[in-house]
C-alpha cells in the first residue's frame, strides 16, 4: 500500500463531496419530475463553463493519462499531437457543425442520422456506437484505470476497476448528464491541479532539486529526440504516428470523428442553453486541450530520464510502458499523493459516467423508443436509461480484461479499433450536412466501404494477423505486404468513402423531399469573445510546432 492515513483521507473526502454535489444537483425541483430531456440533456441550461469542463473531463481518461503517458515514455512528445490538434478541431466543430446539430433538436448522433438519411442508417450507427462504447471505450478507461490504481495501492487489477465502476454509478446513475456535467467542474479542477503537481514534481527530481524548468531543459537537452512533434521514417513508432502525416494525413478523420460526432462529447453542446453558450464552452475545451500534453506527456519524458539514471526503477516500465503514470505517482510525497490520486480517480469515474449516461441515451432514445415501446411516460424512458446504464458498466467491468489485457499499448491499441469505422463516421456526417443530393444508399455504401477498405489495407499491412490463412490471402489476389501507417490507411479510406458516397448517391434515385439539412436559414458567423478565443488557440499551436517540429 503506497497511500498513506492522510492520503487516504483526502481521497474519501473527495469522494463524499463529489457525491454529495452529485445529489444536490440532481434534486427535483418541487412538483417536478424528471423527464427525458432533464436526464439525457440536463434541460438544456447547461452554461459554457460546464460544458468546456465536462467536455474535459469526458475526454481526460485513463486511456490519456495512462495512456498517453506511457506514449511519452516510449515516443515522446509527438503523441501529443492527438491532444494539440484536437483543439483546432473543436474550434471547427462550435463553428460549423454545432449551428446544424443544436437546429435539429436531437438527442443523439443516429437520430440527427435518422432525419437526414433514415431509420435503417439510425438503427446501423446506433448499434454500431452501443457495440463501441461498451467494448472499447469503457473497458479502456476500466483497464488502464485499474492498472494505475493497482500500482498505487497493491490491490489487483480487476477489483481496482470494481471500485471504479461503482464510484461512477455512485454519482451519475441517478441524475443523468445534469449529475456528471455539473460534477465534472470539481472533477477538472482536481484532475488538472493533481496532473501539474506531479508534473513539477517529476522534472524537479530530474533538474535535482533545481526546480521544473531547470529539469524540462536537462530533458530536452539529453534526451532530444523525444521533443520531435514530426517523427523521422526511420523511428521505432513511425508506423503509429508516421511524421508529417500526423498533420496531413488521417489524424483529422480521428479528430473528426471523436469531437465531431461522438455522442458522450457532443452531448455536452446538445445539453447547452443555447448555440453561443455551446460554441463558447467548446472554445474553452480548446484552451484547455493546450495544457494537457504538459500534465500527461511530459511526466511520462521525465520518467524516462529518471529511469536511464537510476533515480526511478526502470525494470516495471520496461516490461508495460502502461504503467508509467502509476510509477510516477509513488515518487509525490505523502499528502500530495492523495490529491494525484483524486485526479486521477477523477479523470476515470467522469470518463466513465459520460460514457454510460451516453450509452443509456442511444439505447433508450433511438433503440428502445424505436421498436420495443414509442409511446411510454417520459418518466419510463429515464428508467430505462438507469437500467442500461447499469447493464453497461456491468459488461464493460467482465470484458475489460479478456479486451485489453494482452495488448502492448491499449492507447495505439484503441486507435486501430476506432480507425476501422471512423473514415465513413467523418463521411456520412460531411456529405449529409454539406452536399444536398447525398441520399441513403450512398450513406449505405459509404458506410460498407469505410470497414471493407480499412479491413483490406490492414490485412495487407499484418498479414501475419490471420495466420497462413493471411498470406494466402494475399498470394491469391497476387499482392505483397504493404507497410503502411493505420494514419495513412484512414485517410485513403476516407478519402475513398466520400468518392463511393457521391458516386452510388448519383446512381440512385435523390432523396426524398425534407431530407437534406437546410442550411439556408443558419448562420456560422461567431461572436468576437469566440474569434478572439480561436485566433490566441491557433497562434499558440502555431507556435509549438515551429518550436518542437
């Protein structure tokens, strides 16, 4: 046990108080009950705060402390590209993707689907997006949450996640998004305080007491090939992050996908009181996404250092770099300990709750409410929305393990996994939004080639994945192996999928009348505060790539 009786308490002081608001917020008005909306959209009146924070703290899971810091052990800074380009993304998404959602009136992604390419291409995704939330998603943050808890406080993996899973049930089952959004205030602060503190505290054991900045230049001078934002072709991880096609090539289409049209983030912007408030709460997101490479990536650098010298033993790290983060935290002292560790249960339990509360909507609004019962009490969609989030946690809790357990990196790992649906993910979005004559076969087909392609470059790249069976595969179709980076492979997917949408759309019959999105009557102008946000954001990242490039 590396927690200490003040550790401990600061801890369970910090679960209590994060309940307790839990509940607080979550209260009925009197002679008010809630409805669908109070649950699955908080009423619509969350403010910007809220929704920048709880976008934040929806996102900084253990698949990017753990994650990411074991990235930064192995690769170095250029992980952190997934984190930086994230915010030009989300200043793109408030601008012009935001105006169509939040006019659409929506619960969900598949039902924005629904009204744009119909009921069949709904019923697909929203299955699709159950299937990977629960499989992927919540088992990445269960596992590499529980390996970190594990390495602080000796308990087994598997129970670490238990008490995880039932802390996030704790506080959000029963007050929906209106809980985890409003929690998700106190659940930043923590996990960002928590995040610098062991930050400072593992480049001031490299500067040896010298202080941070003292140890941020020891690492870039000793170790600089882990300040490179743009990898050489001749580096170990250029296959996961392959130089300039970080920045060229299919990243975007992951960006795209996961703040553009994931529903456990963009549901944040749908609960919004209005299109400013939501396009601002995403402009903060974007400030914020800046500051995380320095509290995820750079601890994981320094471990390195540490490790290569003797002042942190290596022998853990060098058999599961997934450990880094929970290695790092037994060098804060006692006290600040608690609070790395309240971040970083912080960062679990509201990834977690996002994830479920999502689940439960998709399930009950585009499944439940479609075919098992469309015309029941408001008040029985919200229980059937606590039943499913419950069933969630419960399955992600027992697969978890059989998952992710054997995978070297489950970051890299979940990036794969995503990388094979996300380029017709981007497509069916841009082409229902954009280009009018897009219609439901297209959006079929688009779909269909966005697996079938990412299937076949990525046989053609692991042909050894599938055995002999692989390679005669291959043999048959006379092809070779092909080295290529799944960045790479998602962009030519997706550049392709948009090809086979416009073409089958063309060949088919257009869509029917009501269709395609209106966009006559939106304006994507924004507010000076969001220009003057947006402007300050790109210069910054600007900046970072001319010097780490």
């Amino acid at each position: 046990m590396n927690l200490t009786t003040i550790d401990l308490v600061i801890v369970i002081g910090y679960a209590i108080a994060l309940i307790a608001v839990a509940n607080l917020v979550s209260r009925d008005k009197a002679g008010h009950k809630k409805d669908a909306e109070d649950y699955f959209l908080a009423g619509k009146a969350l403010p910007w705060w809220a929704v920048g924070a709880s976008l934040i703290a929806a996102n900084i899971s253990a698949e990017q402390i753990i994650g990411q810091s074991a990235q930064g052990y192995v690769v170095g800074l250029a992980i952190a590209a997934y984190e930086w380009q994230a915010a030009i993304v989300l200043l793109l998404v408030a601008k012009y993707f935001l105006p169509i959602f939040l006019k659409s009136g929506v619960y969900t992604m598949p039902q924005f689907l629904d009204q744009r390419f119909g009921g069949g291409v709904k019923t697909i995704m929203a299955l699709f997006w159950i299937a990977l939330y629960t499989t992927v998603n919540l088992t990445a943050v269960l596992w590499l949450g529980g390996l970190a808890i594990a390495a602080v406080t000796g308990l087994a993996v598997w129970p670490a996640m238990a008490l995880l899973a039932v802390f996030a049930i704790l506080y959000s089952l029963y007050g929906g998004l209106k809980a985890v959004a409003l929690t998700d205030i106190i659940q930043v602060v923590i996990l960002i305080a928590g995040g610098l503190l062991i930050t400072f505290v593992a480049l001031n054991l490299v500067g040896q007491g010298e202080g941070a900045l003292a140890g941020f230049g020891i690492l870039m001078q000793d170790i600089p090939g882990h300040f490179d934002m743009i990898l050489p072709s001749d580096h170990p991880s250029y296959g996961d992050l392959p130089g300039i096609w970080t920045l060229l090539g299919g990243l975007w289409v992951l960006h795209f996908s996961y703040w553009g049209f994931n529903q456990y983030i963009i549901q944040r912007a749908l609960g919004s009181k209005d299109l400013a408030e939501a396009q601002k709460g995403l402009a903060f997101a974007a400030g914020l996404k800046l500051l995380i490479p320095v509290i995820v990536v750079v601890p994981g650098i320094a471990a390195l250092y540490l490790a290569q010298n003797g002042l942190l033993d290596g022998s853990q790290l060098a058999d599961r770099a997934d450990s880094t983060y929970g290695v790092l935290m037994t060098l804060v002292p006692t006290g600040a300990r608690g609070l790395v560790f309240a971040a970083l249960v912080a960062a679990i339990v509201s990834s977690l709750a996002s994830m479920v509360n999502s689940i439960s909507t998709i399930f009950t609004m585009d499944i439940y409410r479609t075919f098992i019962k469309p015309d029941g009490e408001t008040g029985h969609y919200v229980t059937v929305g606590r039943i499913t989030a419950l069933t969630a946690m419960i399955a992600a809790l027992l697969l978890a393990q059989p998952f992710l357990g054997g995978f070297e990196s489950a970051f890299q790992t979940i990036q794969e996994y995503t990388g094979f649906i996300a380029p017709g993910i981007v497509a069916i979005f841009l082409l229902g939004f954009f280009w009018k004559r897009a219609n439901t076969p297209g959006a079929f087909a688009l779909l269909i080639a966005s697996v079938g392609l990412s299937f076949f470059f990525w046989l053609l790249a692991n042909p050894a994945a599938l055995g002999g069976a692989g390679g005669g595969l291959l043999a048959a179709l006379g092809l070779d192996a092909l080295d290529m980076p799944f960045v790479v492979r998602i962009w030519i997917v997706f550049l392709a999928c948009l090809v086979v949408g416009v073409v089958v759309s063309l060949l088919t019959p257009p869509p029917a009348e009501g269709r395609p999105v209106e966009l006559s009557g939106l304006r994507f102008a924004t507010r000076t505060g969001f220009n003057i946000a947006a402007g300050v954001i790109i210069v910054i990242l600007v900046g970072i790539y001319v010097v780490f490039w």
